[in-house]
C-alpha cells in the first residue's frame, strides 16, 4: 500500500511571467486564539507548471514535491477553474 503524504493546496495565479514558474497565492483563514475573530492570511509558493498551460486568474491545485530549484517547491497538479 503505497501513503501519499505530500501536501496539496488550492490556490489563484498571480503571475506567470517566467517559463514553466508560477506564482500562486493560497488563501488560508483561522480563528484568533484570544480574540475569537477569524483572520486571513496568505502565501505565495512558486510551481512548477512544464506545460505553461496556467495564466493570471486560474484557481489551481499544487502538491509539494522535491525541490527543483532555489525557491520551487510545489508542482502543477491541475487547473481547477480558468480566469
């Protein structure tokens, strides 16, 4: 039985200026411990796309994978919703 324990996240593309990178932005939201008020925060991952098939605006799925390159540490898995 092969685990599967790499991380996926959903997330917008933010820029898709350089060749087979993207810059993807993940929303996530929590609850302040204290305050009880629910905060949002968010994250820019740098993927892997080899297809150059995402652009500006596609909702997108990245999964964790080996580090291909100073900053990329996340692949293209698929495009959930065009711009």
């Amino acid at each position: 039985m092969e685990r599967n324990d790499r991380k996926e996240r959903t997330g917008v593309v933010i820029s898709d200026k350089n060749s087979k990178t993207r810059i993807v932005k993940v929303l996530r939201s929590f609850r302040h411990s204290l305050y009880d008020k629910v905060i949002k925060r968010s994250t820019k991952y740098y993927v892997h796309d080899e297809k150059n098939e995402s652009h500006i605006g596609d909702e997108v799925k990245i999964s964790e994978t080996r580090p291909l390159s100073k900053l990329k540490r996340w692949r293209l898995e698929q495009i959930v919703k065009k711009a």
